[in-house]
C-alpha cells in the first residue's frame, strides 16, 4: 500500500515538474518574439533616422531664400518639413514622420540677413 502510495505521489511530481516546463518553455518562446520585433522595430527607427539625418544635412545647406519659399509645414519625401523663422537670422527646421505624429529630427540655422545697397 505505500508503494502504491508513493507511486501516485512520483506520477503527481512528474505532473507538476512537466507542467513548469511547459510554462517556462511557452515563456521563452514569448520572450524571444517580444525580443524578435523589438529589434526588428528598433532597426526600422534606425534606418528612418539615418536617412532623415541625410536628408536634414541637404536641407542644413539651402540658402535663405530657400528657407523662405518653405516656411510653414510641407511634405516632402516620406517627411514631413516644418520651417519657422522666429527671428530674422535663425530658421527652426524640424523633419517629422509622415503622419505628424513625431519628431525625428530638429535643428536651427543661421542665415545672415541679405545686404541692402545704400543709394
């Protein structure tokens, strides 16, 4: 009677540890996916970053007046472009994602005011 007895306590032990296996295996897998897309989205953030980067550095040599014929809110590319002009001197570039949602990238720059002649 105690064999049997401790039979049925093995088959319960057995039952429990493959139980706890199951669950830590179902874990890991969920982990692993969770860790799959957060690096897929990462590199997709990364690539459109680098590529606004570039995109900020054709715009960081646009001289004044093509600041002023973009002042205001345009698409442009798979961006959005907001140029400001607070004062006279400085331009507030920021370049947004597509749908205005965020902003990837910001910088300010210095355009000196055009020279008038004197009569």
């Amino acid at each position: 009677m105690i064999r049997r007895a401790r039979s049925g306590v093995v088959l319960l032990e057995v039952i429990v540890a493959m139980t706890i296996l199951v669950i830590a295996g179902f874990s890991a897998v969920v982990w692993t996916r969770q860790l799959s897309e957060t690096l897929e989205h990462t590199r997709d953030v990364t690539d459109e970053v680098v590529s606004a980067s570039r995109y900020l550095d054709v715009i960081a040599l646009w001289t004044r007046d093509d600041l002023d014929r973009h002042l205001g809110t345009r698409r442009q590319g798979p961006w959005l472009v907001r140029v400001d002009r607070p004062v006279p001197t400085v331009y507030g570039v920021a370049l947004e994602d597509s749908l205005g949602r965020r902003v990837l990238l910001q910088t300010w720059l210095y355009r000196t005011e055009p020279v008038h002649a004197t009569p």
